[in-house]
C-alpha cells in the first residue's frame, strides 16, 4: 500500500474511533451534547417538560369574513412565506402585513383591508395539553363592517 493510502487510511479509521468519545465520557457521568460526527448534537437545545409552544395564523379580513392565509394563497413556498410574512408578521412588522395584504388583494381580485395575527401559547407535557390554548389576536389595518357572519 503507497504511504498516501495508508495516510488516509489512518485518519478514517482515527474519525471512527473518535466515535466512541462521547459514548465513553456518557458512561462516565458527564452528558455529551456536542460531537460534530455523533448524533448527541442533535439533542443540544432539547428542553425537559412541560414546553411551551406558540401557534401563529395569519387570517386576512375580507367581506364576506375573515379567510385564513396560507402559504399557497400568496403564491410562494411554505418555508418563503413563514420568513418572509409570517416571522415578520408576529414580531410586530407591519409593513408586512401591508405587503401581504396588496400580495393577497391582487391575486383574490378582492379588497383585503386588514391582516389579523392570531397567537396560541400552549404548554405541553408527554401527550397531555397542560393549559388550555388562550388566543390573542392583533390586526394589522383598518376592519371594515363585515358583511358575513364569521370566519371561514
């Protein structure tokens, strides 16, 4: 074998190796939560029960009531939308709701006024809902008299 294989072959079998670090310095009392190469990483930010979680909605006020906003309806991907509108939204931007609002009026070919932000906290434990989900929501623009009787 050419020196160059073997070099390489060290260093392969030195990484595997390395594996058995965090599981070594685990079975000695001390809680691995970080090896670039083992899965332990991936537990880094967990966080011991009850967890708190926040649900966000957008809805958009339209005449006939409030419709809610999906991702599809702005004509973009989740992942686009959520960074784009809904992060924003939330942290209190209302240019993007203005935006959202203009983005939703051309494309439904129907006024959107207002954008309301709905905000669920929940706590949970194991399977169980600890607290009972209190919405809060913020609009974002002026609610005209609703012509229909509620959400959709």
């Amino acid at each position: 074998m050419s020196p160059g294989r073997s070099a390489v072959s060290g260093f392969v079998l030195l990484v595997l190796a390395l594996q058995a670090v965090p599981v070594a310095r685990e079975l000695g009392g001390a809680r691995e939560t970080l090896w670039p190469l083992a899965s332990w990483g991936l537990f880094r930010h967990s966080s011991h029960p009850p967890v708190a979680a926040i649900r966000v909605r957008l809805y958009a006020v339209r005449p006939d009531g409030l419709v809610r906003v999906r991702s599809g309806d702005a004509g973009m991907d989740r992942f686009t939308f959520r960074d784009r509108y809904a992060r924003a939204i939330a942290a209190g931007d209302p240019a993007a709701a203005r935006e959202l609002a203009r983005r939703l009026s051309a494309r439904w070919r129907a006024p959107v006024p207002a954008i309301v932000l709905e905000r669920t906290a929940f706590r949970i434990s194991g399977n169980s809902l600890l607290s009972a989900p209190a919405a809060r929501r913020i609009v974002y623009g002026s609610l005209p008299a609703l012509a229909g009787p509620g959400e959709r």
